[in-house]
C-alpha cells in the first residue's frame, strides 16, 4: 500500500508538467531568477556570519558536550566529580570569553561597515557632483568651441578683406606707377612740344631777322644823291620824279632804322642765351632793395582763409607789392598787398602734389615752386600754366631756389641737390648725392648751404661741385635763410632752437636763440631774418608768432591768439612793413606796426 500511494505521487509529479505545459516560459525564467536572487542573499549573508556561525557551532558542541558530561556524573557519580566540574566552569569561562570577543569583533565590523558605507555615500555624493562638473564643463567646451568658430569665421572673413586690401593695394600701386609715368611722359611731351614751338619762333624771328638784315644791307649799298636833291630841276617832271623817289629811300631807311637795330640787338642776345627759356625781360638786371629799418609787428590786420588745406610755404616778392601762398591743395595763390590788406590777384596750376616751398626770381617775372610730386614748376606771373617743370629726383622735393636768373638748385628728400641752366631747356646740369634728407636750402654767392635730417648744414661750392664746409646742428634742420647782405645764415632745428651763424667768419661760432612756449611745429617748420638783419621770427607749434632781437639774443614780441593750429611758415616784407604767417589749417595772418 505504501509503494501504491508513492507510486501515485510520483505519477503525479511526473504528471504535473503535462497539466502545467501551459505556463509561459518567462515564469520559468522569473523563478529561476528568484532562486538565483535568493542563493546569491543566501551565500552574501553566510559569508558575513560565517565566523559567527563557525564559533556558535563550536559553542553548540561544547554545550552538548556539557550536557552529556552532566547527565553521565548525575547517572555515574564518582570522587573525580569536583574536578570535571572545574573544568568545565574553566570551559564555560573560556567559551563566555571567546563569546564577548565575538560580539567585540561584530561590532568592530559593523563599525567598519558603517564608516565603508558612509564613505560610499561620500563617494557616490563626490561621483554625482562630478558629474556635474563634467557636464558643465562638457557645456562650456560646447561654448567656446562654439565661440572659436565664430572667431574663426571672424579671421577667415577678415583674412580674406586682408587679401582683398592687398591686392587692392598692389593694383594702386601699379596704378600710381602707371600714372606717374604717363604723367612724366605727358610732361615731357609738353615740354618737348613746348621747346619745339619756342624753336618754330626762334626760327621765324631769325628768319625775319635775316630779311631786315638783308633789306638793311640793301638799303645800304643803295646810293643817295644829295646834289640831284638840291640842285633846281631842269622840268618839273624830272625834279619831281627823283625827289619824290629819294624821299620815299630816305624815309624808308630811318623809320626802319630803330626797329632793324632792335631786331638785331635781340637776336644776338637770343644767340647768347642758345635755347633759353628766358625772355629778354627776364635778363634785365634789377636793382636790389636795401631795408634799413624793419618795423616789430604789434596786431594782425587781416585774417583769411587763404586755401581748402593747410599752407606750406609763404613768400613776398622783391618789391612786397605780390605774397605767394602754396598748400597742401597743390595750389599756389597770389595775393596782391594794398594799404596794409591781402586782395586775391590769380591762382596758379599744374602741380600734382602739395606745395613744398616758394621762391620769386629777382626780376619779379617767375615764380618757382617746390612740390610733393617730385618736381618743381616754374610760372610766369602772367599765366596759370607752368612754363617749366623740372623732373629728375625719386622723391618729395622740399626746396627751390634761384641761384641766379638763369639757374636753379633743389633740394630732395631722396637726398640729393640739384642744378639746373634754364638757359639749356632746364637741363640737370650738377647733381650732389648726401646720405641724408635734405630739409632746405639758401644760395649766397656761388655757394649753396643745405640743411639735413642727419643734424648737419653742408657749404657747397658750385664752381667745384664739392662741400667746403659741415657745420653741426643740435638737431634735425627743418629750414634755413640767409640776411639780405648774405652775411648771416639762420637755421631753425626740431629742438625748439634758432641759431644765427655768421658766414663772413666760417667758424662754428653761433648765437641760440630760445623763448619759453616756443615749440618747432613740424619737420618744415620755416623760420626768416628781417630784411636788415635786426630780428628773426618763427611760427611755434602753440599757434604764436615768435620775434627775437639779434642784438640782444632776447625776446622782442610774442603775436598769440591768430591761429588755431600750428604755424608752418614765415614770411618778412623786403619792405620791413609786413610780416605773414600760415598755418596747417588753411589760415594766413597779415601782421604790422600800422
């Protein structure tokens, strides 16, 4: 009966899957998952309490053992009773001990376990804050990699104006060179159609010349009676006939006679010159203006605004009846000087850069000009065209004079002077090389002074084309004149000092001259002496007009409040009447004693 029933409940073990063959396989899983879960806890926990587990069994058996031990003496009494029962208080005294250790120990480790799990807490509170850095971190790498793509975008773009502007820069450059050449080029066309039409009138005046010559030779081998003219006539027909014949030869012959003489009077003066670009006016010699006493300036009488862009250079001419004006507008304007006011009389073109300097000739007929455009241009008063332009240095030419009436000396930034003969179509007939910028220059008795960058004013003779002289300066030269007796030489230098060098002595010996607020405005500030040598004036960079007394090294006057900016050039009347100043904001100011 009993293998029945076992029998049947192992049918219906067997049996059981076949009933159950329904049940989804995930709750097999689940279950298995369950177990699993359950085995893993299991063997967690007895690891834990595997020690504790170990020493209660030990306890277990020992107590067992005890208790057998008891039961045994209670059944089997023997005298040995008293020690079996100390030993086993000693026994249960050890095992008391061994489990208070225990429990020591569990709570040591629980201690352990509590400081390991608090410092998983921190952990896991340092790891979530750190991962919170991360991603701020990770935001603000997004940032600036989105900012370095902007400031990319940014160089790229600019990168690419850079680009632009370069090229854009080459292409004026060849430009501008392009230009210049053609600008050389048409000059030099005009200059060569101009000495072409200059040697088409020298041919027709010679030819007409040689025909007077001729009708005058004629009329010199002609013969004249005088007896045939005083004696009577033998019928009226006769004597009138040779009368009225001698008559009309005579009167002939005298009224040509001035003009055929002029004629040829010009024609050897035009044989003289060769192919000058001088007129016979030009060649007149003109007496020089001695002042023998120039008047202080005190107030200004007129304030104008003489061009569009600042001003250069001033000069009046030798009769301080004409004031010459050039700017920055590449314009020069002359200004005709009445009863002590500035009237606009012509403006003169052609220039294709600023005005550097200014110079009359000493008949009064031309005016020479200096200008940015590496040239300088020469003028008839009467026409606003130039009748010359001198080409030849590389650079801006910062000065021009007349050397005589038919020569001219300029001075370059590129560092060489030059020497051109008008008489020869403006030929470049001396060229001095200086390794340094030339800022000025004044002739004075086939001598040419220059003053340099390099703080030197250089002597040289024309007729040797040598320097004979280097006189030092404190500093850079921006301009230099000489006295009317060419006696003494002023040069005005960058630190803010005037110096008066005798040339009669050829020494190193100057005088300084110096005033509080003076202040040199620029690197062609121009500074002048007096038409008799008594004072000097200059322009400061406070807008002033600075006069010094030679004779007492001191300061004369000081003229303020005219000008708003700084003052580039000065100017004294041959006359000692007037003094104009201009400045680099288009303004020019007449000053007197009037």
């Amino acid at each position: 009966m009993t293998d029945s029933a076992g029998g049947s409940q192992r049918c219906a073990r067997v049996g059981a899957p076949g009933r159950g063959g329904g049940r989804s396989a995930s709750e097999t899983r689940w279950r298995r998952h369950i177990v699993g879960q359950l085995k893993h806890r299991d063997l967690s926990q007895h690891a834990k309490f595997q020690d504790l587990i170990r020493f209660y069994t030990q306890l277990l058996e020992k107590s067992s053992l005890t208790k057998g031990l008891l039961n045994h003496s209670s059944r089997c009494p023997s005298a040995d009773s008293s020690c079996s029962v100390s030993s086993l208080k000693k026994t249960t005294g050890e095992l008391a001990y061994q489990v208070l250790e225990l429990q020591q120990q569990i709570k040591i480790r629980e201690s352990v376990l509590d400081e390991q799990h608090a410092r998983l807490v921190e952990g896991e509170r340092r790891l979530e804050g750190a991962l919170d850095a991360r991603q701020a971190l990770r935001g603000r790498v997004e940032q600036v990699q989105a900012d370095n793509g902007t400031l990319k975008a940014e160089y790229d773009a600019l990168l690419e104006r850079q680009r632009a502007a370069e090229t854009s820069l080459r292409d004026e450059t060849l430009r501008e060179g392009r230009l210049l050449k053609d600008i050389i080029q048409l000059k030099q066309q005009a200059a060569e159609r101009l000495n072409c039409r200059n040697e088409r009138k020298s041919r027709a005046r010679e030819a007409k010349l040689q025909k007077e010559k001729k009708d005058l030779q004629t009329a010199d081998r002609s013969k004249v009676t005088m007896d045939s003219c005083c004696s009577a006539p033998s019928s009226p027909e006769t004597a009138e006939t040779p009368a009225r014949g001698h008559t009309r030869l005579f009167r002939s012959a005298s009224a040509s006679s001035p003009r055929i003489l002029s004629s040829i009077r010009e024609l050897f003066d035009r044989k003289r010159r060769g192919h000058s670009v001088c007129s016979l006016e030009e060649d007149l010699m003109f007496p020089v203006r001695i002042c023998l006493s120039a008047r202080v300036p005190a107030r200004a009488l007129q304030v104008l605004e003489a061009h569009e862009q600042g001003i250069n250079a001033v000069r009046f001419s030798s009769s301080s009846d004409l004031l010459a004006t050039g700017g920055t507008d590449r314009l020069v304007k002359l200004w005709a000087v009445r009863a002590g006011s500035l009237s606009h009389r012509a403006t003169l073109e052609g220039s294709s850069g600023g005005i550097t300097c200014i110079e009359f000739d000493p008949s009064g007929f031309r005016i020479l000009a200096a200008s940015y455009d590496k040239s300088a241009l020469l003028w008839r008063l009467d026409d606003p065209a130039p009748k010359l332009t001198l080409t030849g240095h590389s650079r801006k030419v910062t000065a021009a004079r007349f050397s005589s009436v038919h020569q001219v000396v300029t001075g370059s930034a590129d560092g060489t002077v030059r020497l051109w003969d008008l008489q020869r179509a403006a030929a470049c007939v001396q060229v001095v090389t200086v390794s340094s910028y030339c800022s000025d220059l004044v002739c004075s008795e086939n001598c040419v002074i220059s003053g340099h960058f390099d703080s030197k004013i250089r002597i040289w003779d024309c007729r040797m084309v040598s320097c004979v002289q280097e006189l030092p300066a404190p500093g850079k030269v921006t301009s230099l004149d000489v006295s009317a007796d060419h006696s003494q030489l002023l040069s005005c230098c960058r630190d803010d000092c005037l110096q008066l060098v005798d040339l009669r002595r050829w020494s190193n010996d100057r005088v300084c001259f110096r005033a509080e607020g003076f202040k040199c405005g620029s690197d062609s500030t121009k500074a002048v002496i007096s038409p008799d040598g008594c004072f000097l004036a200059a322009g400061s960079a406070d807008g002033a007009v600075y006069i010094w007394n030679v004779s007492t090294g001191n300061l004369e006057t000081r003229l303020p409040d005219k000008h708003s900016s700084p003052i580039s050039a000065v100017s004294w009347s041959l006359s000692g009447e007037y003094v104009v100043s201009v400045d680099k904001s288009s303004r020019a100011v007449l000053w007197s004693d009037i």
